[in-house]
C-alpha cells in the first residue's frame, strides 16, 4: 500500500537546491498529496558485501482537487555512511551519491550502516539535478559483514571506520583480534586474515587508509609517507619484504573505493607472517597517523607435494658374505615432487649399500638398510640385512684325533667336509653350531683335508657361506 503524506511546496526539504523548473506544474502555493512506496513498503533493508539489492519506487503525486500530475522526478541519494554502498549505473559500480529514475540498484561494500534517501523532486528534467524536493523518504541499509567474515578490518578507531583506521578489502575474510593494551592504552592492534597465502603465488593487498583520502591522493606523498613505513615480517619479527628492500611494490590507486593495492614480490616460504603497518604512518594525507601498529597476520601454505610413505622390495635380507641384492624403494604418492631416497647402513661392515639401493654383503653379522626421503619430510623404510660370514679354518693332529677349529660367524651354524684329495671327494661329516670339532674318525698316517662354512636357515631353507680354502693335516 502506498504511503500518503501530505507535504506544501513552499515548504519542501532542503536536501537538493530549491531552483524551480521554468514552467513546472507545481506552483508555490499548491498543496499536494505525495505518496511514495518503495519495494511494497519496506524501509529497512539487510544485504552482505558484494551481494546487490534493487530498489523501486511507486509515486503518486495528487492535488487537492483530486488531479494527478506527473510533473516531477526521482531521484536517490546515500547519506552517513556513503561507503558502505556503490550505486549501479548501466551494469557498472559508480562513485556517485546520487542517482535519478525510479529504480536504483545499490551493492554492498563494507559492513555497517548506511541511510539511502529517495525524492521526489520537481520537474521532469532528472538530468538537471535541479528543483524543488516535494517528499522523501529515508531507508536504512544494513551492510552485514558478519565477525568472521567481515571484508573489512580496522585500525585505532574500530569499527567506527574513523579517519585513523587501515581497512583492508583484499583479502576479505578477517578476524579481529582484541587489542594489546598497557592499561587502558592500546599499544597494537592485531587482525587475522584467515585466507591461506600459497607459496607459489605473490602476495597481494588492497586496503583503504581512513575514509577521507580520495580526493586528496597524492601517488609520490603516499609512496613516501605509507608504502615506505609498511613491512612484511616473518615469526621472528625479521623483515622479509619493504619497500626498502625493493620487494613490497605499491601497484595502485582506485578512485572508486579510495583503495590502494600493494603486492609482494616474491614467493615466500610456507610459514606465518605479519603485516605491520607502522604506528606513524600518517592516514587520509591530513595531520592524523595512526598512533600504534596495526597488524595483520597471515599464513603460507606449502603447496609440495612431500613424500608420505616409502615401501621397499623386501624388509629382510639373508646373503652370503660378497652376495649383493638390490632393493627397490617405491615413494608414495607417486607423484610427489621429490621422490629421491638417500639410502644408509647401519653396519658398513657387516653391508653397505649404494646410492641405487644395491646391498653388498661384506660380513657376518646384522646391519640395518634405511631408505629415507630427501624431500624433508624424513619418511623411512627399512630392511634387516643378515649376512652369513666368511670363517678362517684351522687345523691339529693328537692321539688319533683330528681337531678343526674356526672363527665365529654371528647366528650361524657351522657345516665340516672332509676328503683325502685337495680338490675333490669332499663329504660332510658334521653340522655345529660350535666354532671347532674333534675328529676321531681317521687313521693314524694318513693325510686329510678339511674345509667348513658357515650356514643359516632362513624361513624354511638354508643360506649357506663361503667354504673355507681346503686345509691338510696329517694324522698323528
């Protein structure tokens, strides 16, 4: 339903300038009942930054004596709190306050509050931005942000947006942190942008410095005067990018918003980092600085993609001393970006292993193999190596007895052949699991030779040494 009030000309608000249209139907002592509707009624309205809301509104403009008249036009204005909203124009955000036609598009720029008031104005001419204001009507735009959420993040004066204040537009998703206070005085204030930063990208941030500075921007005075007190820190507090350093560029300035965007200029390391504004960075190009710091900190991920597991060939080797075997290590993910594996022994002694993963047994006894990634990730797979060693063989003769005596090999039995030829007609004539044996079953004057090896069952079958070179002896 339309809302009626009654309004005389004479007597119009002051909002736009009083110059009347030469031949306007409206003449100054007409009474008239004007009656506006907008959107069916409403006059408050909730939208979010960057979302768009549509505005009509029906007229009637009436005369005392019953007679509509069509001589007038609308237009709307943005009042406190201008920024919060851009009027549409033909698809485009505009800068203007003040647009004319019975229809306005505004969308939502930063959380808060703004008054839009629409007028009837008299004359048809909504171009000349002239002539009397017959009736208006105030609505109320509430930009809702939400705490997390909110694109913008403020300085000294909080959410006030007042002249002493960094808002930042880009990135949007900001946590307010409460400020570092000596007493009642702040000394920093700290926000969170909650956008990840990668490390393969550059950073990059737009921001507005109080909300006075658009018609004032002078590029040299805010190289020197802003972009020169800004830094990028890392967790320690070291500066990582300034101006200073040539890595902190100021890109530029847009009139629409009032915003300047800064970017930095390398790929900077996953880790966390600040954004500091300094305390005497002086806002709007006035007398006012900011007072103390004001802080945003941020993160950069690591976009690698690191090893997550190794899986090697076999997780156990048994080899005879001077045997090689060669593992293969399989990276997960595949497609990791360093799948290289640095590969150790425990016991180059007992076996060592190659930059390929090629296992040389060198002596009896155990020693551990570790594939390990070289991504810094430090992911490892291992293998048990057992070798089955070389064993030196010795020789005596007494009363008939024949005693063979021989180094150790660690976990091994033992395996003793004889014969009477150097070369050939060996036998085995005992298994042990001592270092020697005694021999009874030879004769007196003969010539003997004997040779042992070291031997290992290994899940249901036997990994055997080296023989020992054949050794003689004669019986006594």
């Amino acid at each position: 339903m339309l809302k009626k009030k009654r309004i005389t000309a004479i007597v119009a608000a002051m909002m736009m300038a009083v110059t009347m249209l030469p031949g306007a139907a409206f003449a100054a002592d007409d009474e008239m009942d004007i009656l506006i509707d907008v959107n069916g009624g409403e006059t408050t309205f909730d939208i979010a930054p960057g979302d768009e809301l549509d505005l009509t509104a029906e007229v009637e403009a009436v005369s005392m004596d019953g007679e509509e008249n069509d001589d007038y036009h609308v237009h709307w204005a943005k009042m406190e709190g201008k920024k919060r909203v851009n009027f549409i124009e033909q698809g485009q955000e505009s800068a203007v306050d003040m647009v004319a036609g019975n229809s306005a598009k505004v969308k939502g720029v930063t959380a808060g509050t703004v008054a839009v008031t629409v007028s009837v104005v008299s004359g048809r001419d909504h171009a000349a931005c002239s002539g009397t204001v017959l009736e208006s009507e105030e609505l109320t735009i509430n930009v809702k942000g939400g705490e997390e959420n909110d694109p913008y993040a403020y300085g000294p004066q909080g959410k006030d947006v007042a002249k002493q204040s960094v808002q930042m537009i880009e990135p949007k998703n900001i946590t307010q942190v409460y400020p570092a206070k000596d007493g009642d005085e702040p000394t920093e204030y700290v926000n969170k942008i909650n956008k990840q930063f990668r490390d393969d990208e550059e950073l990059e941030f737009t921001f507005v410095m109080g909300k006075e500075m658009g018609n004032q921007f002078d590029e040299e005075s805010f190289k020197q005067n802003t972009v020169s007190k800004i830094t990028l820190q890392d967790a320690k507090g070291a500066v990582v990018a300034s101006q200073e350093k040539g890595n902190l560029v100021y890109t530029d300035y847009n009139e629409l918003d009032r915003s300047t965007a800064i970017f930095i200029e390398e790929q900077l390391p996953a880790g966390n980092y600040t954004l500091v504004f300094d305390k005497d960075i002086y806002v709007n190009n006035a007398e006012n600085t900011l007072g103390v710091p004001v802080k945003f900190n941020l993160e950069v991920i690591s976009t690698a993609i690191p090893v997550k597991s190794i899986k090697l060939s076999a997780a156990s080797l048994t080899l005879k001393q001077g045997a090689a075997k060669t593992l293969k290590a399989t990276v997960s993910p595949a497609d990791a970006d360093d799948t290289t594996v640095i590969w150790k022994s425990s016991n180059t002694k007992v076996a060592a292993v190659s930059t390929n993963g090629k296992v040389t047994a060198k002596g009896g006894g155990t020693a551990t193999i570790t594939a390990r990634s070289d991504d810094g990730t430090n992911v490892t797979a291992k293998c048990t190596v057992t070798v089955v060693g070389n064993v030196k063989l010795s020789l005596s003769s007494k009363k008939g007895t024949v005693t063979a005596k021989w180094t150790k090999s660690a976990g091994s039995k033992y395996q003793i052949q004889r014969s009477t030829k150097k070369n050939s007609g060996f036998k085995t004539i005992a298994t042990t699991s001592k270092n020697s044996y005694a021999d009874k079953k030879v004769k007196k004057g003969k010539t003997y030779y004997y040779k042992v090896r070291a031997m290992k069952a290994v899940k249901g079958s036997t990994v055997y040494g080296n023989f020992t070179k054949p050794a003689k002896v004669k019986v006594k």
